[in-house]
C-alpha cells in the first residue's frame, strides 16, 4: 500500500496590466483549494511620461513579488483593440508585467481574456459583476478595483491551467 503524495501549497500571482492602474492578486492553491491571500492595483502619476509611469509600474510590482514571494506568475494577453496607438501602450505595460516576476525569477504563464472569463465564470464573454460574485464564491474576496478583480481570476485561471501550462513551455523550450 502506497501513501497518497504530499501536496504543496502554491502561491500564484496574477497580474492585469495597465498603464494607469495595473492590478495584482495573489493566491494559494493546494489540489482544488484556492485560498486568498492579497490583491490591490499599481497606480502610477497620469502626468508622468510613459518611462516614468513603466518603471513606477515595475517598482510596484517587484514591492508586491518581494513581499508575498509567489512561485508562480500570470500574466493576460493583450486584445488588439482599433486604436493602435493605446495597444502598443497596454503591450508596453504587459511587457513590465512580465518582466517584473521573470526577475525574480519566476516563469510566467499567458491566458486570454476569454479564457480566464470561462474558466472563473463559465462564460467567455461574462461581465465584470459576475467576476465578481465568483471571487466572491470561491475566494470569498471582495477586491476594491476592477483591475485586482481581474488579476485574481487570472491567478485562478492559472491554478487550474498551470499542469497544462507547464507542460506549453517545456514543450516550447525544445
């Protein structure tokens, strides 16, 4: 007879980048148990120049990362919206938001938009409030802004992605 494994709590972030507010959430999970464990947004200046509002954005992370110590990184995908100028901007932010955690030294997964509404609500096109009420269910968290919202159901598409995830990048790496 052999002894079930030993399972490991992990702590993922998932971050929501944005030049003005870039939210971060942060959880545990161990099997199929989420735990909550933080979330907030980085804020940088709106008169600084987009340098200055990148490194405030960078600065903010690496403070959340050295703090809570994940082991683990999200990060979602940029959509390509019609205004090319704003979409270069986001993938400018998406860009700290990777390197941040990639500093630390921490692999970082991708997930779409539509991909991270499926996996938290069931529905690929849901809406903010019904965001909401699941982080509210499975979390039992209320996140003060959108963007933590956002970056916590990142952090939860991530831990039920993350075998899958995990296995993309091995593969890739080939």
């Amino acid at each position: 007879m052999t002894s079930p494994p030993i399972r490991h709590p992990v702590r993922i972030i998932g971050i929501d980048p944005g030049l003005r507010r870039t939210g971060w959430g942060v959880i545990e999970t161990e099997g199929n148990r989420l735990v909550f464990i933080g979330c907030g947004s980085v804020e940088p200046p709106d008169d600084q120049p987009l340098a200055s509002r990148l490194l405030a954005i960078h600065e903010g992370l690496a403070t959340v990362l050295g703090d809570f110590r994940p082991a683990e990184a999200a990060v979602e995908q940029t959509f390509v919206n019609k205004d090319g100028v704003a979409t270069l901007k986001l993938g400018q932010a998406r860009g700290v938001a990777m390197l941040a955690p990639a500093m630390f030294g921490i692999a970082v997964a991708e997930y779409a938009p539509n991909q991270v509404k499926k996996t938290v609500v069931g529905a690929g096109h849901a809406d903010k409030n019904q965001i909401a009420v699941m982080l509210k269910i499975l979390l039992k968290a209320e996140p003060k802004s959108a963007d933590a919202a956002d970056a916590l159901a990142i952090a939860i598409t991530h831990a039920h992605h993350r075998q899958g995830a995990a296995l993309r990048m091995r593969v890739a790496s080939l």
